[in-house]
C-alpha cells in the first residue's frame, strides 16, 4: 500500500470510522486507540482487498472487528476466564460514561442513547450503522457478512426493542400520545 492510498483512505474516511467506535465504546481516547489499530489493520491487509465491496464497507468491516476484539479482551479480563464471548448474542455494553458531545443532546436522544445498550450487540452494530453512520441496508450486510435480510430483521427487532424499552423506562403507554 502506498502513502498516497493510505492518506486517501484516512482523509475520506476517518471521521466516519472515529464516530462509530465512538457510539461503540464511548470514551474518545479509547476510540482514538481503536481507530489507529484500525488503520493499523488496513495498512497491513490493503494489498488483500479484493474489491469485492467499497472501500467505506471494508474500512468498517475492519471497525467492526476492533470493536468486537476490545469487548472480548475486556470480557475475558473482567471474568479472568477463557469463556467465549458471543456478540451476537450479548450486549455490547462500555463501562465507560456517554461521551462529552451526549451530554448537549435533548434528553429524548439521551435516553435513545443510553437505552440501545440494553440491547443485543447485532442490534446495537445495525442501528448504530444504519442510523448513526447512515449506512445503507446493503452497505451494513456487507459489513456485518449477512444477508440484506438478516440486516432488515435485526432492525426491525431492534427498533421494536428500543421502543418497548424506553415506553417502559418512562412509565407511559403505547396509546397514550
């Protein structure tokens, strides 16, 4: 890979990436850590991208992964065990605090935000995707490696999920608007 593909793929896309590790672990320094291991890995698998899909899915494909790999070594060190960590089955939870930039949102989005915690790491990866980053159905399967979908039944349940959750947290009623 030369320096010019590297300062190409950086420049176009770092902002994206930094946000959805941010959404993610919720703490700016740690993301900062996981963009560069992100960088890191492009670096060093860009003469094995195929071109199968846009560089944008790759890049987040590879995000997704230093995602998963930081909530694994973290789970592993919090139970000192070598039990394996299923993220498509488990919550994607930091134990971090919501970062700065939560803290000027309305509290509507504030209680969206700490409530997709609870859910699943697959909702959590899709939402995040779809919503947060914008990213189109066929862009987020391709991420993920699922069908469309399996993309489109992740968001429904999540989105079915979120809701129910945040009408219970606020103690109101389905109906009652």
């Amino acid at each position: 890979m030369n320096d010019s593909v590297f300062h190409r793929l950086y420049e176009e896309y770092h902002q994206d990436v930094f946000q959805f590790l941010i959404y993610l672990v919720k703490n700016r320094h740690l993301s900062e850590d996981l963009m560069h291991e992100v960088y890191i890995r492009v670096f060093r698998a860009y003469d094995r991208f195929e071109g199968k899909s846009s560089e944008k899915t790759w890049l987040f494909s590879i995000a997704k992964n230093v995602a998963i790999d930081h909530f694994r070594k973290t789970a592993v060190r919090k139970k000192h065990s070598m039990e394996f960590f299923d993220w498509e089955t488990q919550q994607l939870v930091s134990t971090e605090r919501i970062p700065e930039e939560v803290s000027m949102l309305n509290e509507d989005k504030i209680l969206l935000y700490k409530t997709l915690d609870t859910c699943t790491g697959d909702q959590k990866m899709v939402i995040i995707m779809r919503f947060f980053q914008d990213l189109s159905i066929a862009e987020t399967a391709d991420i993920l490696g699922w069908t469309e979908g399996k993309v489109k039944t992740t968001q429904h349940r999540a989105i079915k999920a979120l809701r129910e959750k945040i009408i219970a947290k606020e103690g109101g009623d389905e109906n009652a608007e």
